[in-house]
C-alpha cells in the first residue's frame, strides 16, 4: 500500500516542483531521512525525495492534492482518509517493533481488499501482494521490508520483540493505562499479578513500549530481565535453557544489562547504583520463580527516580499490585469476532451479536479456550460439540501437565477437588498435612502449571492470598482424577477438625482477647495457623522453646500478613529472655495490625514489664486505652506505666477511670494500689514544695479514688498505702498554720476519713504499722524499721517480696505487723517496702 501511494504521487504528481507538492514540514523530513541514507546533500527534486516519504506523508500529499488526481481515485482517496490515518498507527507499529493491536491484521487486510477491488489500476502492488497471500502465504518470509522511519528518541532498552499470536495485543486498555499511570506517579514499585497465561507478560511488554514513546516518562533506559523457568507447550513442560533460579541470578542478570558485562561485585548494590545514577524502568519478569526477603529487601531500598515493574503470580508485598482477570464478556465478545474474522470462519464470524454474546459467555472469557473453538469450528467441528465435550481442550492445557505434578502437590489438588473454597496457603497446608515450605512448592508448581489461580484479597490486617482450583483445572480432574470416596472422607474429617478447634480458639480469645495465652482468631481463613500458634503456646507451657519457635516459624511463612504468628513468637521470645528478639516480634506484629487494642496492650506491658522502654510502654498501652477505652485493665496497666513514667498525675487519673469502669476482682485490686500509690507521690511531692491546699485537694482525690473499690480490693498494698497517705494528713496538720482553721478541720476529716477506711479493713488497724528503714547490715540480710519510737527487727526472709533487698536503704518507708512476742526482742513480719 506505502509502495502504491509513492507511485501515484509518481504517477500524477512528480512533474511539479516539490514545494509544490509537499509542505515544508514533509519535505523537511523526507530530506534529512534522504541524508542520512546516502548522505546526499543540496536541493533534491520531488522524484528523488519520494523513498524516503513514509505512509503518512504519502497519502496526506494525496489527500492536498486531489484535485490534480483522477476523479475516481481522487474520491477514493478521500472517502477512505479515516482508515488510511488508522492504518498509519498500524504501520508505525510494524516499523518501530511496537506491539500490535488485535484490529492491526483485520483492518489492514479490509482496506486491502477493498482499495484493489474498487480501483485495482491505482493499487497495482497491493492487489498483487493480496494474490500472492492468497497462492502461498509464507512468501513473505522471504521479504526484506525496509520502512522509512525516524530515529528512536526514546530511552536505551533490551525489550524483547512482542511474542504475540496474529490476533496482537487485546483488551487490557484500563489496566495498560492505570499501570503507566503508576509509574509515573511516586510509586516505585508496579506488579503485575496474575494465574498463569492470563497475560501479564504481554501487557508488561506492552506497557514498556508505550513508555518508550512516551515523553513524560524520561527514563534514561528500560531494561527487562525475565526469571522464566519453564514452557508449556503441547507435549511436554520444558525447562528454560540456563533459567534464573532464585533472585541473585536475577541481580547478575540485571547487572550484565545494565553495565553491559555480567557484575564482579555484590549484583544487588550494583544495580541499586545504576538505579540511584540513572533513572531506570527495571522490569522483572516472571517474578514468582525467584521470590525471596533478598528481593523484596532490594524493592524497598530502590533509589528516587527509579522505577521497577513486576510480573508474577504472587505478590511480593511491597509494590502497588495491579491484578489481571479473565476477560469481560464485551472483551470476550470482541476478541471471538475478531479472531473468526482473522481466520475467516463465517459460521462464527457471520453471527448475530445476541448469538455471539451467548457463545463468549461460555467460555469464562478465556482468551485460550475462544482461540480454541475458532480452531475447532475452523477444522470442521460442530461449535455445540466443541462447547459440551471440551476434552480435547481440557486434555491441551491438563493433561502432559499433571503427570508432571509432585507427589504433593496432586495431595494439594485432591484437598482442593474437595473442599471447592478459596483456601489461603495455610488452610492448604493443614488439609494436605504438610509443612509450609512443601506448601509453598506445592502452590508455585500448581500456579506455574495453571491448576491453581490465586487472588489477593483484603483483609484487617493488608492484602492477603488465597487459591482455588482453575474452571479449567476442576473440569479436567473431576473428568481424569476424580477423588476416592475413602480419599474424600479422609480429606473432610480432617477440614471438620480444623474448623472446630477455629471455633473454639476464637470463642476463648473471644472471652480473653488481653490473655496473652489466647490466639486472635478474625475468621475461618485463620483456623490453621491459629492450630499452629495453639501448639506453639502449649510447647511453650513444657518449656519446649526450640519447639515453640519453630511452629511460629512456620505460621509466619504460611500466613505472612498474620499479626499473632509475630505476637506469640515475643511471647516465646520473653520466656527465653531474649528482650531484643520479642521486641522485634511485636514491632513486627504491629506494623502488620497498628490498631489493635490486644497488641498494643500487650507490646506496651512487655515494655513496662520487663523495664525495657517505659516512654514507649506509655505511648502503646495510650493506643490500646484508644483503641478500646472501655477496658479497666488496659486503663489499670496504663495508670502503672505511667507512674513508672513519673507522670503521677496521669497515672492517678488512669487509675481511678479504671475504677469506675468496675473492673474485675484482679484488675481493680491493681488499680486501686498504682492509684494509692500515684496519689501519694502527688500529696507528697506538693508538702514538700509548701503547696498545701494542692495536697488538700489531692487528698480529697485519693480519698474519692479509695471510695471506688470495694473493701476486699484494699486488703494487702491498699492498706499499706493508706496508712501513707494518712500520715501526710496527720503531718499536715502541724504544718498548717492555726489561722487556716478551715485547712487544719479538712486535714482532721481526712483523717478521720482514713480511720474509717482502714478500720473496715482492719479493724482497729493494729494489724499494720507504717515506720522507716533505720539501718540494714547488707552482707547479713537483716536490717531494723524504726516504728515511732521503736525498732524492729527484719530479716530477708520477712519481706513479702524478697526481690526488693536489692534496692532496700536507709530512710526508706516501709510497712510491716510487729510480732512482740518474739524472745529476742521485737521483730517485724510481713515487710513491705513502701518506694
């Protein structure tokens, strides 16, 4: 068509001068392509400028010269302008290897056709070309096509030429556009997800080759690495010769692109070099073969300016996913049309919309299985034959593959032949009685194979992935493999199982969702992994560590975006004392559920616990108390971090808040001491500073705070605590001065407030007296408590908690029942020292 459009310029035209023929903007480009061919120089006539006009110049100078063409071909030309511009992003596509569209050979062979049967004298070439196609088709193999073009522009690049079929490129218009959108908005990483076949190689491809064109991409190059390991062809599943087999291969791979030689040093900071000097579109194709923490690490650490793109069938969980689906039913529609048009298969092509709407949609817009009918219905078969028996299709895409299958994963297969539901890889696991690493191999081979297809589905805590058998794969193995019914019993007693132990974790963290000895259980997708982490916390019971973390191991593998797998691991890790490895496993598990209560609190207990972050103890236990502000024993744990924090004000605040929620027995026994405690600091703190209508008020307070609990909760530290606060009461007394007799008759009532409170305790409150440490002979464990004028002794052994020697001294308030019948004298029991 280019060669019989240069002709009739030739033809009706050359005889004139070539400005007036071609405007300034053709000539211009004919010229410069003119000298950089034969590096002619000078003024060129029209004849000698017409090789080097490409198909767009050649019929827009047709179309401004009409009126000097024949009447006939003149009126051709312009009814026919609309398709011949179409044909020109064809013909661009052709000559700059882009991807073709699946209209491209349709459209072409159309205008073809009908140029050279209306008009054949003006379209001499092409009426011969469609002869020749006609005769013997592979003539053109022998072509050697030389098209005027103008030099790529665009960034460097190793794209490999588009391997697609003579429909070209379908459908996928949105997901094309939305991925380039990705790339050139501040996401550094795309994936391209999807089962296998459904096409995200082409789309990766065609997307690179619209960026190469695509000015307001500016990369400096795109460099493609493919880690694809097998083919599956008719007969058998080939290994690729020397394939990637796992993410380092895929890094020297990618060095040797992009510095021309294969990387001597570390591949994986070399590229990240090339990325942070180049802006670079890296595109890692095939991806699931080799995906490890050594990539997705390199994913996270991508310099400004770089982009990667990935295609795979599983998500390496730190890129903006785009998900391939199977094709819609107007897709389906189009590309059926289309591909009996191409082949000329009329008793498809010649149907009505309505009956070819009703055929595409039995075919699950599978691109494979609408290319296979046309072939069959092309061959001679009946389209209702092809639709009820698809054996022969099943039997292409199934049937060399299964034989191929590991002995697990056709285990996997049968699991999922019986139990039809998506299941997540650690259902899989637990069906099919295997580890996660079997699992995970288990899953790739299906998934590489096209048995399986997966999907990311959200979830509380992120993006998770669940399998199910292919339409295909169930077809094909309820046909060829059909399960056993001792198999499918074996297979449903075991699904049963997992579902009522499930329940039954979840209904006991249901009841204790702060236990730290309950798994969180957010729907049945969890029941396996829940199984595993319920091991792992009996393990740890017997004090089988190794055990413990091993089955936490292996729950994180199979559920990655589970937070509790993390959390009970920081509980395994706080038995072992290893505070560094429990931290890392709650920080872990929050990054995956920041807004749980349970966490937080239990992150923020650990702190304050074991002494290993008090500011931060405080900030998590403030999110749990967020999260859930209902609960008296987040607020009771918070009101203890916070005294630990010195924010005695706070604390005290917490603490009587707790109280009021009316907490357990435990819980509010605990609040009702850091309360006393938090309150007493304060009291003390303002006496000394001389503020004493502030302690006054915080008295009242301390008092109200009491006033909350009942009085089995004061029993022990409460008492304790009391008699404290009611000696400041007395010893403000003195201090005030005789005018403040409103002052001094509040202190008495404070008092006499007190009095009461403990003698509902302890009546008489003989049992318990409040003194200070006098002296203590460290290296023989015994000290004396001055108790008003007299001492009593105490030994180690007399203190309630004898951890609290070690930091025990002079001056020190402390608690203790005198025993005055002792033989050497007067002794002091039940020691508590009183910080």
């Amino acid at each position: 068509m280019e060669q019989d459009l240069r002709a009739n310029i030739r033809k009706y035209l050359v005889g004139e001068e070539y400005t007036a023929v071609l405007s300034a903007a053709q000539a211009e480009r004919a010229t410069l392509r003119r000298g950089r061919d034969s590096g002619l120089r000078g003024t060129p006539a029209l004849a000698s400028l017409l090789p080097y006009l490409d198909f767009a110049d050649a019929y827009e100078v047709l179309l401004s010269n009409r009126k000097k063409l024949p009447g006939d071909f003149s009126e051709q030309i312009d009814l026919a302008k609309d398709r011949l511009q179409r044909i020109t992003a064809v013909r661009n596509r052709v000559a700059h290897t882009r991807p073709m569209e699946i209209d491209d050979l349709s459209n072409v062979l159309e205008l073809a056709r009908e140029l050279a049967s209306v008009n054949a004298i003006h379209w001499d070439e092409t009426r011969q070309t469609l002869e020749k196609l006609g005769q013997d088709s592979s003539y053109v193999l022998g072509l050697n096509i030389d098209l005027p073009v103008e030099p790529s522009r665009g960034p460097m690049h190793n794209l490999p030429v588009p391997d697609f079929d003579e429909t070209g490129f379908f459908g996928r218009k949105k997901q094309v556009a939305r991925i380039k959108r990705i790339i050139k908005g501040p996401y550094p990483v795309v994936s391209i997800l999807g089962d296998g076949g459904i096409g995200k190689t082409s789309v990766a491809l065609k997307v690179a080759y619209e960026l190469l064109d695509d000015a307001a991409a500016q990369f400096d190059s795109i460099v493609w690495v493919t880690a694809k390991a097998t083919v599956l062809s008719a007969n058998e599943i080939r290994r690729v010769n020397d394939a990637i087999e796992d993410s380092l291969g895929l890094f020297v791979k990618a060095a040797g692109e992009l510095g021309g030689q294969a990387a001597e040093s570390d591949p994986i900071e070399e590229v990240l070099a090339y990325l942070a000097t180049f802006r670079v579109l890296l595109i890692l194709d095939n991806l699931e073969t080799v995906l490890d923490q050594r990539l997705r690490e390199f994913l996270l650490d991508l310099p400004l300016g770089s982009k990667v793109m990935l295609t795979s069938r599983i998500g390496a969980g730190v890129e903006n996913p785009v998900q391939l689906e199977p094709l819609s039913l107007d897709e389906s529609h189009h590309l059926l049309r289309t591909v009996a048009r191409i082949r000329e298969v009329g008793a498809i092509h010649n149907l009505d919309n309505v009956q070819m709407g009703d055929l595409a949609g039995k075919m699950g817009g599978h691109p494979l299985y609408i290319k296979w009918f046309v072939s069959g219905v092309q061959a001679g078969q009946r389209p209702e034959e092809l639709l009820s028996d698809n054996s022969l299709l099943l039997d292409f895409c199934m049937s060399n593959v299964f034989g191929y299958l590991s002995e697990d994963a056709q285990v996997v297969v049968q699991c999922m032949q019986v139990v039809p539901d998506e299941k997540r890889q650690a259902e899989v696991a637990f069906l099919a009685e295997l580890d996660a690493e079997r699992a995970q191999a288990a899953l790739l081979q299906l998934l590489t194979t096209n048995f399986v297809q997966m999907e990311s589905q959200p979830r509380s805590q992120g993006m998770e992935t669940a399998y199910q058998l292919s339409e295909f794969g169930r077809t094909y193995l309820d046909k060829q493999h059909p399960v056993s019914s001792r198999r499918r019993r074996q297979i449903q007693n075991r699904f049963a199982e997992m579902r009522e132990l499930g329940w039954r974790l979840q209904a006991e963290n249901t009841a204790s969702p702060y236990d730290p000895h309950t798994v969180n259980v957010r729907d049945a997708g969890d029941f396996s992994t829940a199984r595993l982490l319920r091991d792992a916390l009996i393990a740890l019971e017997v004090e089988d560590f190794d055990g413990a973390l091993g089955l936490c191991h292996q729950a994180q593998v199979l559920s990655p975006m589970y937070s509790e797998s993390w959390r009970v691991e920081a509980l395994v890790q706080t038995s072992m004392i290893n505070m560094t490895a429990a931290r890392h496993a709650y920080e872990r598990a929050l990054e995956l559920d920041p807004t749980s209560a349970p966490l937080n609190f239990l992150f923020g207990r650990f702190l304050s616990d074991e002494r290993v972050d008090i500011d931060g103890a405080v900030r998590y236990l403030r999110r749990a108390a967020q999260a859930d502000p209902g609960n008296p024993a987040v607020l009771g744990s918070l009101a203890w971090a916070l005294l630990e924090a010195g924010k005695h004000e706070d604390s005290a605040a917490a603490a009587t808040h707790s109280l009021r929620l009316r907490p357990n027995f435990d819980d509010a026994s605990f609040s009702v001491v850091v309360g006393l405690r938090a309150y007493y600091y304060l009291v003390d703190a303002a006496v000394l500073s001389g503020s004493l209508n502030q302690a006054l008020e915080l008295l009242e307070a301390a008092l109200e705070h009491v006033d909350l609990a009942w009085r089995e909760t004061l029993l022990g530290e409460g008492v304790d605590r009391l008699l404290q606060l009611r000696r400041l009461a007395i010893f403000m007394q003195d201090l005030l001065d005789s005018r403040e007799e409103y002052a001094i008759s509040k202190a008495l009532d404070f008092v006499d407030r007190f009095d009461v409170k403990l003698a509902a305790t302890d009546p008489g409150f003989n049992g318990r007296h409040l003194g200070k440490v006098r002296a203590v002979v460290a290296d023989k464990l015994f000290g004396f408590i001055r108790v008003d004028k007299s001492d009593y002794f105490f030994h180690l052994s007399d203190l309630i908690n004898q951890d609290d020697w070690s930091y025990v001294s002079e001056g020190m308030y402390a608690a203790l029942t005198p025993n005055n019948d002792d033989p050497r004298g007067n002794r002091g029991t039940g020691v508590r020292l009183l910080a």
